[in-house]
C-alpha cells in the first residue's frame, strides 16, 4: 500500500493552480486569498473569519471548521457576503495535522457577470477552469453577434439604396413617376388635404437635342432638375414623370396667387441660357396647376389629368406660361 504523501506549494503555486481558493486557519480565519477570489470580493478578505465572509447555502452546516470540514468531497453551494448576488460553487479539504482547511471556488453560471462586472479575463481562471471554456464560448458568441449585427446592417442599407434607386430617376436624381404617384396618393389620403399640384413641361427641349445631341439634353434636363429642387421646400416634392415633364407637389397649399406666382418663377428662371462646351442651350416652360382644395374629395387620377387640361391651355396661349385650373378650362369640352 503506498502510503499517503504530503506535498508542500508556494503560494505563487496555489495561486496558479487555484485562483479562486480559501486558505483557512485551524481557527477558523482566513491566511490566503486567490488573486481572481479578491478581485470579485473587491477588498482585502485575509485575517478575517471565514464565516463572516462567507455565506453557505448548501449543504447546511453550523458556522465552525469542524462542521465545514465534515463536508469533504461535498459540493457546496455558497456566495461570498459581498457579492451575495454571485452564486459560487465549491469544494473543501482539510489540511494536515488539523492545521486548517482548502476551499477551491468556481462561478459557474454567475461567470458571465462577475466577467463583466468585476473586469475578469481569461488570465484570472486557470487554464483546467471550465470557466476558460465559458469565456470562449462567450467572446465567439460576441463575435458572431457583432458580425451579425453588421451583417443586417450593411443587408438594411442596400434594401434602402435599393428603394431609393427604385423611386428615383437615374439621370436627375429627382424622384420619379412611381415615387410622385405613392405621394401624391398620401396627399390625396389627408383627412384635410391642402396641397398642390403643378404639371411642368419644358418648351424647345426638342430643339436642344436635335440641334446640340442628347449629351447636351441631359446636361439641360440635370440643370432644370436643380432649378426646380431649389424653389421647394422639405416636404414638398419634384418629380420627372417622363422626358421632359415634371410635377411639383406642395403641401400645406391652397393659395392660387402663390401657385401663380411659383410658376411664374420657374418659368423665368427656366428660361435662362444653359451653358454647354461653348453653345448656349434656351429652353421655356409651360405649367399647369390645380389644388386640392377645390374638390370634396380630391382624386389623384382627375388632378393629374385637371393639371395636364391647364398645361395645355398654357401651351396653346403660346407657351412661357401658367395656368391654374378653373371650370372655365371646361368649357370648349361642353356642348352647345
């Protein structure tokens, strides 16, 4: 039979190999702390009695170190007094000669918290720790979480760009007809709705692009686009509904004289030459507009055709010109 051997540690040693321990006196008081034991503990716990340290839960036993040490080979369920909200799990053994007792600690599933609220790192647990386990499993889990997070970030920002690309017209960067329509309809939609609606159409475009070629077109149509995005307001809305056609959306609108007086604005601004590799490009504009205020219920459908109705009466007054919609335009349709 081999007989049972004794071997002596530093406590440099203990402390490597058990970084959550108790050295306890035959006393019952507390010679040594392990470095990690102290750092969840936040003070200094040495010289001080056991039991006024710590707490045991489980399996009961009356507060001296004969009862503790009857627990050898038990797991104990306990906490410290200090952090009582961090569930420990041990283990006890006596020493030689009746000079004290061993109590080797873990956190076990309290580990995530004393991790994050006490500051632990890998080099806090032994390397036998399943802590150490624990605290990979949790870094790659954060890994993952982090990169997923990116992941549906960088997948949200395409589906906006993707949408925005989807309502908004390539050349000019304005919105286009199926962004103005889903607008307008909201418009439309208003318990109260008080907007207008302005259809814009450019004259002598055509002769831009047969005279100095499409390049100088779309440099021409570029140029109308922030022309007619400065005259608006946030809220408002500018769309190119086709080639060389436009509609303005203005909220909170029901003043003719301001209509008339937008319109007659753009018209001119319009109608100032446009600079292209050394040739002036001239164009106009005519524009019809019409405001929601006038129908009991406005239909998205009748005002874009009532706008249309006023831009060819602009067109057929010769151009250069804007015309707000009124039941008089009506008229040459009525019979005799």
């Amino acid at each position: 039979m081999i007989p049972e051997r004794v071997i002596g540690l530093s406590g440099r040693a203990l402390d490597q190999l058990m970084p959550m321990h108790l050295w306890i006196g035959p006393g019952g008081l507390i010679n040594r702390v392990g470095p990690t034991l102290t750092k969840i503990a936040g003070q200094d716990l040495r010289g001080r009695p056991l039991f006024d340290v710590l707490d045991l839960q489980s399996p009961r036993a009356s507060r001296d170190m004969d009862a503790l040490l009857a627990l050898q080979s038990a797991r104990l369920s306990l906490s410290l007094r200090a952090r009582s909200d961090l569930p420990l799990r041990g283990m006890v053994v006596g020493l030689p000669a009746g000079t004290g007792g061993l109590l080797n600690l873990s956190l076990g599933l309290s580990f995530a918290r004393a991790v994050t609220e006490c500051g632990l790192t890998l080099s806090d647990f032994s390397p036998c720790d399943q802590t150490v386990d624990l605290l990979y499993l949790r870094e790659t889990n954060a890994a993952i979480a982090r990169e997923s997070r990116k992941l549906t970030d960088r997948l949200q920002q395409a589906r906006r760009a993707a949408e925005e690309r989807a309502l908004t017209d390539t050349l000019t960067g304005l919105a286009n007809r199926r962004a103005m329509d889903a607008r307008l309809a909201e418009l439309a939609d208003d318990p109260v709705p008080r907007f207008g609606l302005m259809h814009l159409d450019l004259d002598f475009f055509k002769d831009v692009n047969d005279s100095l070629g499409h390049a100088a077109g779309d440099h021409v149509l570029a140029h109308v686009a922030e022309v007619l995005r400065s005259e608006i307001r946030g809220g408002d809305m500018v769309a190119r509904v086709g080639g060389d056609e436009f509609v303005l959306l203005f909220r909170d609108c029901d003043d003719p004289e301001l209509l008339e007086a937008i319109g007659a604005r753009l018209i001119s601004r319009l109608e100032e030459p446009v600079a292209f590799e050394g040739q002036l490009c001239r164009i106009s504009a005519s524009a019809g507009s019409v405001l929601a205020s006038r129908y009991d219920r406005p239909d998205p459908d009748r005002m874009l055709n009532d706008a249309d109705m006023a831009l060819y009466a602009s067109k057929h007054r010769g151009r250069a010109q804007h015309t707000l919609f009124t039941d008089a335009l009506l008229a040459p349709l009525r019979p005799n």
